[in-house]
C-alpha cells in the first residue's frame, strides 16, 4: 500500500508542457527583463549622445 502511495506522489509531479512554459516565462521576466531594459535604456542614452555630439 505504501508502494502505490509512492507512485501516486511521483505521478502528481510529472510536469506538463504547460509548467514548461510558465518556468520559461517566470525565467524571463526575473532575469532578461531587467537586463533588456537596462539595455534599451542605454542604446536611447547613446543615440541622444551621439545625435547632439555628431
């Protein structure tokens, strides 16, 4: 009986395609996010430096 409890535990945390996803989405928003922004904030800093330089 413990046997098939054990199996039962295993089998309710299987992942589905969909728990895939939202880690990947989870990953993205905690880790690239911030960096994207920092980026693009820095691309605008430099073509406002460079339009009033050139």
């Amino acid at each position: 009986m413990n046997l098939r409890m054990g199996d039962e535990k295993k089998e309710k945390q299987k992942l589905d395609w969909k728990d895939y996803i939202a880690i990947i989405i989870a990953m993205l928003t905690t880790t690239l996010l911030p960096l994207l922004v920092i980026i693009s904030i820095l691309v605008i800093i430099v073509i406002i430096v460079s339009r009033f330089i050139f």
